[in-house]
C-alpha cells in the first residue's frame, strides 16, 4: 500500500459525556521582577514545574509584556469533576508555595464533556 491512510475517527458519545475539563487562569504579580529577561526565567520555571507535577498543558496566556505581571492558564483532562477541584486546588497550593510571586486573581472552569 502506497501513500498515507486516513485516520478514522469515530465519536463515542459515553467516553466524551464522562470527560471533565479543567481550565484556569492565574494572574501573578511579581513585583522584584525589572526586565523581561528576568520574567520570562520566572516563568519558565513555574510552567515547567506545573506540567511535570500535575501532567497539565500550560503556558502564559496574557500580559507577556509587562514585567511584573504573569499570566498563567492550565488545561487538562480528568474523570471526574471531584478530580477536576482537586487539581486544581493542588495547582493553586504548588504555586503559592513554590514562587515568591503574589497570586492576584484566579479563574476557574469546570467543563463537562463536549
């Protein structure tokens, strides 16, 4: 057989009714932070110490250029939405314990299914 196959895709409604999606935001201020450089060494490492510890997607999702400020967002899937909280109060409590930074705002969502 030559060329590439087409995946094929089917849609199970039972698997996706059962999803739980977690989706954040949290705003920081970092207030010894005076360059961009600086910022962006901060926030590297949170991000990557967030996607080891929590096997979330994470990335900074707004203000990347103002120095002081970091805003973080986080993605991932769970079974439940009793695991969706958990997560998420972990990810809360991780960062609050493991950066100098000053948790200023949270937004959190709890998404069912698709």
């Amino acid at each position: 057989m030559t060329g590439k196959q087409k995946a094929n895709y089917t849609y199970n409604e039972k698997m996706v009714k059962h999803m739980k999606i977690l989706l954040m935001k949290i705003t920081l201020r970092a207030s010894w932070v005076h360059s961009l450089k600086e910022k962006r060494m901060v926030v590297k490492s949170i991000v990557q110490k967030l996607k080891n510890k929590f096997n979330v997607s994470v990335a900074e999702v707004d203000e990347q250029d103002v120095h002081q400020m970091i805003v973080i967002g986080a993605a991932g899937i769970c079974g439940t939405s009793a695991q969706v909280d958990s997560t998420m109060e972990n990810i809360i409590t991780f960062v609050e314990n493991n950066t100098d930074a000053e948790i200023i705002d949270i937004q959190k969502e709890d998404v069912e299914g698709m």
